[in-house]
C-alpha cells in the first residue's frame, strides 16, 4: 500500500488537453497554485476597498496605494495602520 502511495507521489504527472496541448512534470502544480495566488489577490484587494469605504476613507486611493507600494508588503500595513471604525450618529 505505501509503495502505491510513494508511487503515486513520484511519478510524472501529465495532462494532455484537446488540440495536443501537453502538460507534463511540476509544471501542473504551478498553474494551481498561480491561480490561488491570483483570487487571493483579488479577494483582498476587494476586502481592503470595501474596508476602507466602511471606515469612511476612500477605498480608491487606499487601494491605489496598496497596489503602488507592494501589494503583499502594504495589505499587511493596512491592518497595522488602518482607522478606526467611525461611528454612526
């Protein structure tokens, strides 16, 4: 059973797509996790522009900034400097 396993886990991958476009090797983890990396991106991108608008800043320059300074780097600063909820009368 745990030779399948390790089998499994060391054998090439490949994928062959309609039209002869190939896949092969490590290559198939990558387009995944690009792709992750890539929602994540834009899922926080939208969480800080909707953040900021709920904190009564403007969610376009705050996300302007974000992406002008580093996107990973400045989304933590974000939650280290970012103000306070104003509340509603």
């Amino acid at each position: 059973m745990m030779e399948n396993i390790f089998r499994f886990l060391t054998s090439p991958a490949s994928f062959t797509a309609p039209g002869g476009f190939k896949i092969e090797g490590p290559v198939i983890w990558a387009i995944p996790t690009v792709m992750a990396l890539l929602f994540g991106a834009i899922a926080s991108l939208i969480w800080l522009f909707r953040d900021a608008t709920k904190r009564d800043k403007n969610g376009f320059v705050a996300l302007v900034f974000v992406l002008a300074t580093g996107w990973p780097a400045s989304f933590i600063w974000w939650f280290w400097l970012r103000p306070p909820v104003q509340a509603k009368d």
